[in-house]
C-alpha cells in the first residue's frame, strides 16, 4: 500500500517532466518561474485568476511556451492546452511572454476547483533541463462559506478610523486638562508664594519701623524743664509777712 502511494506521488512529476521533455530541451538557457503559493476565495467569486511570471538567462529570443497543470484530489491534469482563449470555457489562459508573464482564470468557481495549480514555461529549442521549469504551484481554496465583502471590509475600515481619531482626540483632551491643570496649580502657588512673600515684607516693615521709632526716642534729647516760674513762685513766698 505505501509502495502504491509513493508511486502516485511520483507519477504527477513523471507526467509534468515527460511533457516538459517533448516540449523542447536544452541550451545554456536558464528559466526561473514564479507564482503565488495560496489564494482563497469562496464560493460566489464568478472567476479567480492565477498570475504566473517567469525570467530568463541566455535563453534563445523565440518566445517561450507556457503550460498549466493541476493537482486536484482524483489526479492530476494538463489544462487548456488547446489555449483556452474563450471565456465560455472553464478556464482562460492569458499570456502576455513579451512581459515575461502569463495567467491563467478560472471560470464559474465551484467548490470542485480547490487544488494546486502549476504553472510551466519552457523553449522549444533549447536543450537543457533548466530550460523548462515549473513554477512552486498555487493552492486555490474555495470556500462554501462567504466571505467578508468589500462593503463590510469598508465598514470595518471606517470603524477602525473612527476608533482612531476618537482614540487620538481623548489622549489631546486629557493632554491639554493636565497642562490646564498644572498651569491652574503653579498659578495657585505663585499667588500663595506672592502673598506669603508680601504679608511677610509687610511684618518686617511693621517691626523695623517700631524699632526705628523705639531707638529714635531714646537717642533723642529731653527737653529740659522751665524753672523760671517756679522759682519766681518761691521768692515772692518769701518777700510775703
């Protein structure tokens, strides 16, 4: 049974080589080929494309071939080598190999259409093996689900903007509150500070100028006494009988 299935994991890579081989081989051509490795969608999707690009070294100036294959859950299959250009057909093959890059669409997506699709460019004339090479596939998921639209994407997306500048605007209000606040308290203290320092310049005054005043008096002379009338009083006593 193991024995079996190795041999049904080799017998796609003998197929793809051997159609590769018949193809066209080998030169100093080197070709490298590259494609998504996951695309999913689900079931209302109309069609679903696959794009494939591919680059090329010392490889003749003849466009190249492109060819599809696909692995699904039976076996695996050659697809649109006949070109598929007809939209009515299942699949549509594009190719554009004067940009290096070609795709391939899958059309009316069912469920039945989830499997890996491979993507092959080779030179006819070329004699190498690295001038035929295959992309790393691409697994196509097709979901019997829905999946987030685009107008609830965009409801999410304004959702998260909004969320952003609400976030925002609340960290401005409390910015601007602890400044107003910190300003309301330095101009408290300032004020306190302020009358502090006056109700105490005012005591200092108070006590200097009672201490000018006390040592003013003490310094200054008395005036003296006038004994010109007391001693008039005390002769005309005496001078009376």
């Amino acid at each position: 049974m193991e024995a079996m299935n190795r041999g049904s994991r080799i017998l796609p890579g003998l197929e793809i080589n051997l159609v590769l081989f018949y193809v066209g081989a080998v030169g100093a051509c080197i070709v490298s080929v590259m494609q998504p490795h996951y695309l999913e969608v689900d079931y209302t999707h109309k069609a679903v494309t696959i794009n494939c690009t591919f680059s090329t070294t010392e490889c003749p100036s003849e466009h190249p071939m492109s060819l599809w294959f696909r692995y699904g859950a039976h076996q695996p299959e050659n697809v649109c080598l006949d070109g598929c250009r007809s939209e009515k057909d299942k699949f549509t093959v594009e190719e554009a190999l004067a940009q290096n890059r070609v795709s391939l669409t899958v059309n009316r997506v069912t469920s039945n259409d989830s499997a890996i699709y491979i993507c092959g460019i080779a030179f006819p004339s070329a004699v190498t093996p690295r001038a035929k090479q295959t992309g790393g596939g691409t697994t196509l998921v097709v979901r019997e689900s829905k999946l987030p639209g685009k107008e609830l994407q965009s409801v999410l997306t304004a959702l998260l903007v909004l969320l952003s500048i609400y976030t925002a605007g609340v960290c401005v209000v409390f910015i601007v509150l602890s400044k107003s606040k910190s300003n309301i308290l330095r101009n408290k203290e300032t004020k306190e500070d302020s009358q502090k320092k006056k109700s105490a310049r005012r005591i200092f005054q108070e006590i200097a100028q009672e201490l000018y005043h006390k040592r003013y008096t003490e310094t200054s002379p008395q005036p003296e006494k006038d004994n010109t009338y007391e001693n008039r009083g005390a002769l005309s006593n005496c001078e009376r009988p």
